[in-house]
C-alpha cells in the first residue's frame, strides 16, 4: 500500500511556558518550539523542535508510528556544534550516536560513537574523520569491545597506519567518559603482564576505604593492590585518559611484581608446605563461605593467586631476576607501611619505583597514539 504524504498540522515559535507535550522532555534552554504532523514514508509523524532565545535548535523529537503501530522515536540533541542521536523503537533503544566537531581554519575533524544494540549485546563503532573542501574525507574507524586488545583499523583516504603499540588505547580518544575504558585498560594490563585468571578484575571503591585512617599530610591513595591476592582497587578519582592509563598500569605492574615474589623459592616452599589438600579443597572454601563469609573471597583470591603464579615457575637463586624480587619482597615486608606516607617517600621507595616508571610508559604509549592519529588526519 503507498502512503500518501500529508501535512496535518504546523505551527511555529510557540512558546515552552504552559506547554503540554506528552512524552517530550523540554531543554532547560528552550524558549520556544516548532511543531509538525502529519503522515508519510514512515508513518504517522510528530515532529517537535526545540529552540532558545536565538532561534537556534537545541533538541528535536520525531515520532512515526507505522500501520502495524510500532513507534520509532528519534531523538537529536545539538550542543554547540557537537550532536548527538538516539532512535527507539517501541521504547527499546536501539542505537545512540554521538558526533563532537573540532574546526580550525581549513578544516573540520568529527569524532564519532555510534552504540547499537542488538540481541547478542552493545556493539561499539568509533570514527575519526577530517572533512576538507575540494578533498576526499580522511577516515579512521574501527569496533571496540572493550576485551582490552587492540581493536582492527580501517583506514580510508589515509596512507598512514597508526603504531601497534599501544594501540589498544586508541577507543579511549573517543569515549572519554565512558565507564568501559577503566576496565579495558585492566584487561590490557591483565593480559600484558600474564595475570588472566590469577587476580580478580579490577574493583572500584570509595577513597575512604583505600585511605580508612584518612589522609597522611600530601599524600591520598587513590588506587592500591593487594600483595596477598592481586587484587586491583580503583577509587575511580581521575577522568582524563593519560592518568587512568597511568594510575591503572601502575598498580598492575603492583600485582605482576608481587606474583613475581610469590614465585622466589622460599615463599613458594612456603605456600606449597601448607597448601595441603584438606584445607583448600572445595569442601573448605564452602566451609568458610558459610562461616566467615566476608573472609571468603580473600582466602580463595589469595589461594588462586598464590598457585596460579607459582605454576609458572619457582624462581631459584640461578635466576637473574631472583635477587632483584628479594630486595623489593624485603622492602615490602619491613619498611613499607612506614615509610610511603607522603608523596616523596611514596615515590622513592623501592617498591614504587618500578610500577611509577610501568604507569609513566603507558601513559605516555596513549599519548603518542593521539599524537599519531591527529597527525594522519591533519598531515
């Protein structure tokens, strides 16, 4: 059947004072609004549009209802320049796309999210793209899930290709404010340093259970890990990507040297002494789970983390690296409560040495993939 076009109605300016607009939600900045129905390709069409107090759009709502009464709503939201869309279909969002501009005198650069929701999930399409009068768009885009790994680039109009390493950072230069970047970053770690399995997944906590005694003068911990089991803690304090790659790496490089300490043959002699099959069976982790069950996850934790590094091998005094994890394993045992309690011991202690020196390289691994993917657009 061919729908035939027809306006219903049109008005235009109305003022948002007083107005009743069922299922629209208003802009805090919009004065007035245009509105449109009729029926088309599409359906039945309501068709509302938001402006402020120069005219200028700020949000547009489209409703089309087919024959078959499903509903489609496209929402559009303009702030400044940058847009972003969200289309529903019988109130179940189905696909939300954002587009952030950045102009300069010759030029036009988009960065592009476009979520789409399926029945197997969220898949994540990023674009960067440099659009110039006269000239073919230059595109970098790619699909990011978020598993940590780097993500497969296609390139168009670009001769180009951005390094592989650290490529695994390059979705962060698109979702800056997107939850998923803090764990892509632990399971790139995770998978860098082999602890897949052996520790849990990062946790976000609250400053004050990092830091239960408060602070100590200049010094706030904003992220720890656990010697005994692995465990990465995140109080989640900072939003720019160079310090999230930063503080995160460096707590893994925490947990990668202290599977490594695990792993010196005196502690692992220890361990495997009382690792006695009586204690750590199944029927013994269950046993405390119904006892003691806010110890539980810290005994299984410290269990798995503690077989899982030794089964990569003991290291023996005939290791080049044995010496080494015995000076930082003395100073973690004997002096490191006390001695990193303001940001300058902190940072010269031994143990902090080397995990500030691993956050500093992949921070600056992130850095250097900004730098080359602004430079194969622009160049």
């Amino acid at each position: 059947m061919v729908i035939k076009a027809q306006l219903f109605s049109k008005v235009s300016g109305q003022s948002c004072i007083g107005a009743k607009l069922k299922g629209f939600h208003v802009p805090e900045w919009a004065k007035t609004f245009d509105r449109v129905t009729g029926i088309g390709k599409k359906g039945k069409f309501d068709i509302v549009t938001f402006r402020n107090f120069n005219e200028r759009a700020l949000k547009r709502v489209a409703r089309y209802v087919d024959e078959a009464q499903n509903e489609t709503l496209k929402s559009k939201y303009w702030w400044y320049e940058d847009v972003y869309e969200t289309t529903a279909v019988n109130g179940v969002v189905k696909e939300h796309v954002s587009k952030i501009f950045w102009h300069d005198d010759t030029y036009s650069l988009l960065y592009e999210q476009r979520l789409v929701n399926t029945d197997t999930g969220t898949r994540d399409f990023h674009k960067c793209a440099r659009y110039k009068a006269g000239e073919k768009p230059r595109v970098i885009s790619y699909e990011t899930k978020w598993d940590g790994q780097a993500p497969e680039v296609t390139y168009q109009n670009i001769d180009g290709r951005l390094p592989q390493d650290g490529l695994e950072y390059l979705p962060l230069c698109i979702s800056s404010s997107a939850i998923p970047r803090y764990h892509h970053v632990a399971k790139a770690q995770r998978m860098k340093y082999d602890l897949e399995g052996a520790i849990p997944e990062m946790k976000f906590v609250s400053l004050k259970e990092i830091n239960p005694d408060g602070t100590n003068g200049d010094f706030i911990v904003t992220a720890t890990a656990d010697p005994e089991t692995g465990q990465v803690l995140y109080a989640k304090c900072f939003t720019e990507n160079e310090d999230i790659v930063r503080s995160i790496a460096h707590e893994h490089k925490h947990a990668y040297d202290f599977s490594k300490i695990i792993r010196l043959k005196y502690n692992a002699d220890k361990f495997l002494e009382r690792d006695d099959p009586r204690y750590t069976a199944n029927k013994y982790f269950d046993c405390i789970k119904e006892t003691w069950p806010k110890l539980y996850e810290g005994v299984k934790n410290k269990t798995n983390f503690h077989r899982k590094s030794i089964a990569k091998g003991i290291i023996t005094e005939q290791d080049s690296e044995y010496w080494y994890y015995k000076y930082l394993d003395k100073h973690l045992v004997e002096d490191y409560n006390e001695q990193a309690r303001t940001l300058e011991s902190h940072d010269s202690h031994p143990v902090e040495i080397g995990a500030i020196a691993a956050g500093k390289k992949e921070a600056e691994k992130f850095g250097f993939i900004m730098k080359e993917l602004f430079r194969l657009l622009t160049s």
